[in-house]
C-alpha cells in the first residue's frame, strides 16, 4: 500500500531523515519506534504532504504522492491523527467530526461513519455539544481519531496516541486501534514512544536511531530481541 524509497528530509540545513526505505501492506498495523528526535514525526509528515522530501520518492498504491498536497492525500485515503491530538478546541465534538468529512458528499456513508464512531468511544457521543477543549486528554484523543475516520481512510496514521494518558486509557485506546485495524480493514502505521503496546498489536516494526532506519522485522522478534528490550522496553 504505502513504499518510502531512499527517502531524505531536512528542516533548513539540519537533516532529519537519511535514506529511509519503508513499506507497508494493506491491512497491517506498522509500528515506528525509537527515541525523541529520532525521525518518526517526520516521517509521518512526509507522507502526509506537510514535510516536504528532499530526495526519494512516497508512493501510495502504486501512485507517487510526494509532492501532492495534504488535502490531496486525504482524498485517496491518508489521514493522520497528530501528536497533541491538535483538535479545534473552539469546536463542538460533532462539529470537529463533520471537520473530518468536509471532502466526502455521501451523506449516508458519513451517518454510518458517525454511527461507528460513537460505537468506539459513546462517551463523544454524550458529549456531541460540548466544545473539544473541555474535554480531558483521553476524550481528546478519542476525538482526533474519530475525527480522522470520519474521511474513511485506507492508511492511518498514528503520532504517539498513548503520549500525556492514564494507564487505564491508553490500553482503552489500543484496544481501539485493534479493532479499527480489524473491523474496517483500515491500515495503521503507528508511531509510539510506549514501545511494548506498541509491538504488542502490531504486525511488524521498524526501528529509527538519528534520521535512520536501523532494524526491520516482525513484531514478535521485536519484543524478544535484546538490544530492544534494553533501549527501548526498560527490560
């Protein structure tokens, strides 16, 4: 579904990201783990159109993405779910959700959509009138990732969704992502400093030390290996 091929981006003249080669397959939840300042983000904003590459090419079903913009991508089916959630805070939930189908037009296909949104998470559908920024840290991420899967999308994109949450959310919010992965088909590419939630959902895992991708390989193998138990699992 998704390919980054020798992939390079900077921020001015400090380079980030050094020939990165990634792939992703429909139906997968991906993780990327690795340390603050590694790359993830930018990795995520590359493929979203909001970093632009230097060199390399993104492509999506075959086709080339790279320099298409956000919105753009949003249309053939990538979305992303920010780091700090980054909802409207001004905003009503529902209004925040009808945010998230502004490029849709099919009325039916969108009232299904919310009707499983609040499926997931009833607790937004109770506070549907209730402006985004009184909600707490968990409701707000609930509402980011609904916001995100009110454009139906094929990839979704993950940035730290457990970061500033209790313990008893974050396992209510992989929980999720388990079953968005599973009920929709929807593919997930999951950024995550929790490292040991992360690996345990998902399918595969890449690993980013300083811009580069340093070890490739199933989750499974991920979990036992000891370079990363002692990195990044406190193990």
């Amino acid at each position: 579904m998704l390919e980054l091929r020798n992939v390079n981006a900077a921020y001015g003249n400090i380079q980030v990201l050094h020939n990165i080669d990634l792939e992703i397959h429909t139906g997968e939840i991906i993780t990327l783990i690795g340390a603050n300042g590694a790359g993830k983000s930018t990795i995520l904003m590359a493929i979203s159109g909001v970093v632009p590459i230097r060199t390399g090419k993104i492509l999506f079903e075959g086709k080339r993405t790279h320099k298409m913009s956000p919105e753009k991508l949003v249309a053939l089916g990538i979305c992303q779910v920010p780091e700090g959630r980054r909802i409207f805070p001004d905003l009503t939930v529902m209004e925040n959700l009808d945010m998230g189908a502004f490029l849709r037009k099919d009325k039916a296909g969108i009232q299904e959509d919310l009707d499983y949104v609040f499926s997931l998470f009833p607790i937004l559908s109770d506070r549907q009138n209730q402006a985004g920024g009184t909600l707490s840290g968990g409701e707000q991420q609930m509402l980011a990732m609904s916001r995100a899967l009110m454009a139906r999308p094929k990839l979704l994109l993950l940035d730290e969704p457990s970061m500033g949450l209790a313990p008893l959310v974050i396992k209510q919010i992989f929980e999720i992502i388990k079953m968005i992965n599973k009920e929709h088909n929807t593919t997930i590419f999951l950024v995550e400093q929790n490292a040991n939630q992360a690996l345990h959902i998902a399918d595969r895992g890449y690993v980013i030390e300083n811009g580069v991708i340093t070890i490739s390989d199933s989750a499974e193998n991920l979990l036992h290996n000891q370079d990363i138990q002692k990195a990044y699992l406190g193990i």
